[in-house]
C-alpha cells in the first residue's frame, strides 16, 4: 500500500516559466499534460517526496495561495533568492513570492 499524502493545486500563468521559478527551489518536473496543444498546461514538479501541482486552468486554484514548505537548509534557500531569514517562535523561516504571487512559506527542518 502506498502512502497517502496531499498535493497542492497552484495557478500559474505560464507554466514554463513557473517550473523554472521552482527549479531554483530545487523542484524538478516529473511530467506535462494539455488537452490539445493550445490549450492550459497541468503539471507535476518534485523535491524529493513533495509534490506540487502547477496548473494553467483557471477553475483549478485561487491566485495568492500559501503553501508551507520545511526545507533542510534554509540559508541556501535565502541566498538563492536574495531574501533574509527571519526567526519566528516556530523556528527559522522565509517567505517568496512566484511568478504568479502565490506564497511559498519556507521553514527550516526542526528534529
């Protein structure tokens, strides 16, 4: 039996251009469907065992959506977007904005 998890659903603009936004997080894209060409792009993009949905069909999600990410080094993740780490009583996190304006809150890894 696999395990069971939850997927995030993220409107974007431009898909392409969203996947390499991601990639500089460390996301990979696993695959891309269309309909037909010309039509909105659905996609996968992966970090290791988590998972993102990037989707160009407007119904599918909200813009200016939040996502929680935990990521093991934190401080390679601000410099890599020119942002600061900031201490919050949970522990170390930053906050980015994509392409499209959905956050990505990211905290550091905590034991």
């Amino acid at each position: 039996m696999s395990a069971e998890e939850v997927i995030p659903i993220l409107r974007v603009g431009d898909a392409a251009e969203a996947v390499g936004w991601y990639a500089r997080l460390g996301f990979v894209q696993r695959w891309e469907h269309r309909f037909e060409p010309g039509l909105p792009v659905f996609t996968e993009v992966a970090r290791g065992r988590v998972r993102l949905y990037l989707s160009e069909h407007e119904g599918d999600a909200r813009p200016d959506t939040l996502v929680y990410l935990r990521v093991a080094d934190i401080d390679a993740v601000a410099a890599e977007f020119g942002v600061r780490v900031e201490e919050a009583p949970w522990g170390r996190e930053l906050e980015l904005r994509d392409p499209d304006g959905n956050r990505i809150r990211a905290g550091e890894v905590r034991d």
